[in-house]
C-alpha cells in the first residue's frame, strides 16, 4: 500500500470512529404525568410536563434532566450517594480530587459539599449560596438552599436545591439555569418536580 | 490489498452506522411564521459582536490571546461595515456601552451563545436531538429565546431587531499539533483548534430569536482580513431580506471577467 492511501485509510477511520460515540447517545422523553424511578433507585418523580433525561451521567447514582439542553435549564439527581464517594465522577483522583460525602456530614453542611465540589469540577472561583433553610424533601427533614456561580462560558447561573440524608445515603435534587430569563421560566416546574419525589 | 479492502469496508461500515450526523447537520433556522422582506422599514440593531480568539494549550485548555483578539475584531468590523449595505434592511449601529450596560450586554452576548450551543447540539445535530426538540422539528417549530430583557439593551428602543454575531476562534499550539499527530499514529483522535461562529436576529420586544445561523466548523482564519470576510460571508448567507448570496455570485463572476 503506498503512503498517501494508508493516510487515506487512517484518516478513514478516523472519521468513522469519531461518529460512533456521539451517536451512541440517545436522550429519553419523561412524560408529563407518568412516573419514573431516578437512575433504577427507589427515588421515584412524576413530572407534570414533557422534560428529557440525558444520557450519561456525571456519577454513580446521578440523572440529568432538561429542557432546553444543559446550559440552559439542568435538573440534577443525586439518588442516593454512598458515604466516602464524591456527588460527581472524579476527573483524576490525584490532580483534581473532590470533596467526599461523609457519615458525619450534616445536613446543614450539604451546601456547603456543592459549593467545594463545584469550585473543583466546574473550576467555578465565584461559587455562593445565597440562602439556606431548613425544609422537606422526599417527606423527610431536609435542607433547601439556593445559589449564584459564574460558570466557565461566562454566563451567571442560579440553581435552587433540596437535600436529605436517609439511612446513611444523601439524597438531593438541584436545578440550574442562567440567571437571565431561564432560571424565572422553569423553576415552578422544578419545584413542582422536586415535590413529586417519592422514596419507600 | 485484501487488508486495505478489510479496513475500507470496515470504515464505511462504522459511517453509514453512524448515518452520518457530522456532515448532514442544519446550520440554520427560521423561527415558524417570521418573514423579513428587503426595505421592509423594520431597523436592525447591530451590537458590537463578542470574539473570543486564543490558542489550545497541549492539554486542551484555551489561552486568551490579546492581539490575535483586537486583530479578529478589528477585520470583523471592517467586514460587517461592508457587508451592511447588503443586509436588506436598516442597519443602526449600537451606542457603545459602559458600566452597568457593558456587563448586561456581556451576559446577554454569553446567553446567546449558550442558546446557540444548545441549537447546534440539542436540535440541530441528527444523532443528539432531545425528544422534545424532535418532536418540534417535525411541527417545523423553532422555538428559542433570550428573554424580554434584550428590551434594556442600549439602543434596543431604537430598534425592531438585534443582530447577534459570536465568535470564539482556538488554534492549536504546536504542542496539541504534535499530539494530534501521535494521537494519530496512535489511533486516538485528538482535535486541535474550534471555529465556532454564531449570528441571530433577535426580536427586541420578546427577546425571541427569530433566525439562527450557527456552525461550529466555520471557515475564515479571522485574524486575516480575508478570512474575516469570508467568516462574515459565511455568519450572514441566508439573512432574511438580505441580497449577501447574491452580491457574492455578482462579485465572483464580475472578478472572473
């Protein structure tokens, strides 16, 4: 084979493997009404319009649901987090290691785990909460707080979560969305989304 | 020869798979039931477009680059200057912003491209379309905005539209050069570089965007003037009400005789 055909090939391959994965990907309609276990856990949510479930995840025991895509409207599930692992998936454990839920965490401190785990993950310096109160999630005590973070697009988000803690494992449901026009636009649906989750 | 046929059938295997989300993707939109003829008397605001120009470190991360910056937005303005009289309709150029109008007008430009961003990946591209945008192709809706706040803009109560253009242009370092090339003997595909441009015409009351051109492979190295004539070609064919396609067949063949 000559070298400018074995280049041809290469580059042949190239391309094709470079197409596969992205489409691997199938998003999933969650539909209004209907309702849905979180990740296959017990955490179960009835939506009360259309969203879509990504595909993928950013950790073990996580689910993203959206919209309008990611960057504008993001609904994130941490269904049940074992103690001793991270909310998200580590880039490298070594370089870039991220906080870790813990038997000793309080409730009180769970913003306070987002906000560390985002200063990492999303490289966000101008991570703050806003405000934290106490409240019910998932018909338990839980910890309701919101939050103000200047992601690496530029853009100024606002998110609103709930957390509980329940037999050992943190349970939480947050949502995120630019601060102009998207956060006032879907945040009645999450809340009304959050309020639906149920856990046996 | 019975192995380069093995791994051509091997290829084209993987692609036809893959139906080919890469080269058939739209690149433009139309929201349902928006028309702009020419000379319609409808002003356009054209606000100062964002550009984003760096190099990609060997790691993959993007280092601002000062000049390659004034320089790109300095041909881009010459080629938007240009192109105006080509857009069909009243063009205003917006007042330059300080202070409080400057950083609204910056958050404004970053939600841009994030809705943008969200087009191209979440209903533009084949292969990664969310159902619900799916479902919208197929009633020919194109529904996206930006909020009625564009209705603040400096020079927004001057104005029916705003013209939106992002640009965010990364060229390979040498070092992520010459990890593509070992990425490649290696069979890992390593990208080196983006070229990502965005125009919108935005409705300035709704905040609606009302005809989107977005590519994430654009064409026109803009740290040149030709190139950045060239990206601006490229930013505005299919401007509703604009004559731009025409002018450049014109051109083109007037520049052959």
């Amino acid at each position: 084979m000559t070298l400018p055909s074995l280049r041809a090939l290469v580059a042949l391959w190239l391309l094709a493997l470079a197409c596969l994965p992205l489409t691997a990907q199938a998003h999933k309609l969650r539909e209004s009404g209907v309702s849905v276990a979180v990740d296959d856990s017990p955490l179960t949510v009835t939506p009360s319009r259309d969203w879509n479930r990504l595909d993928g995840n950013i950790g073990k025991h996580t689910e993203r649901w959206t919209i309008d895509g990611a960057q504008l409207n993001d609904v994130t599930f941490y269904a049940g987090i074992e103690p001793g692992k991270p909310l998200v998936r580590e880039r490298s454990k070594k370089r870039e290691p991220l906080p870790k839920f813990s038997t000793a965490t309080l409730l009180v401190e769970v913003p306070e785990l987002l906000e560390t785990t985002y200063r990492t993950y999303k490289n966000s310096g101008s991570f703050k909460v806003t405000t934290i109160e106490p409240g019910q999630f998932l018909g338990r005590e839980a910890v309701h707080f919101t939050y103000e973070f200047v992601d690496q697009d530029e853009l100024t988000r606002q998110g609103e979560a709930r957390a509980a803690i329940i037999a050992g494992r943190l349970y939480m449901i947050s949502f995120e969305a630019p601060r102009l026009h998207y956060f006032e636009a879907v945040i009645a649906q999450f809340r009304k989304l959050a309020d639906s989750a149920t856990l046996p | 020869m019975r192995t380069s046929i093995f791994h051509l059938l091997g290829a084209f295997a993987i692609l036809a798979l893959a139906a080919g989300p890469v080269c058939a993707q739209e690149r433009s939109a139309t929201r349902q039931g928006f028309n702009l003829p020419a000379q319609s008397g409808k002003k356009i605001l054209l606000l100062r477009p964002t550009m984003r120009v760096g190099e990609q470190s060997t790691g993959g991360l993007f280092e601002p680059n000062a000049d390659w910056t004034e320089q790109a937005r300095a041909n881009i303005g010459e080629a938007l200057d240009a192109s105006q009289r080509n857009l069909g309709n009243e063009i205003i150029i917006a007042p330059d912003a300080y202070g409080e109008d400057a950083r609204a007008l910056n958050e404004h430009m970053a939600l841009f491209a994030a809705v943008s961003q969200a087009v191209i990946q979440y209903q533009f591209f084949v292969g990664n379309r969310l159902p619900t945008k799916k479902r919208d192709n197929k009633a020919d809706v194109f529904d996206w905005s930006l909020g009625n706040s564009v209705a603040s803009l400096p020079g927004a109560d001057g104005a029916d539209y705003a013209l939106f253009i992002y640009n965010r242009d990364v060229y390979g370092s040498t070092g992520r050069k010459m990890l593509q090339v070992v990425g490649m003997l290696a069979g890992v595909g390593v990208s080196s570089g983006e070229h990502v441009g965005y125009a919108g015409l935005v409705d300035l009351k709704t905040g609606d965007l009302l005809w989107l051109n977005a590519d994430a492979q654009m064409g026109g190295d803009v740290r040149e003037k030709d190139g950045a004539a060239k990206r601006v070609r490229q930013l505005l064919e299919d401007f509703p009400g604009s004559t731009i396609a025409k002018a450049d067949v014109v051109a083109a063949s007037g520049a052959g005789k």
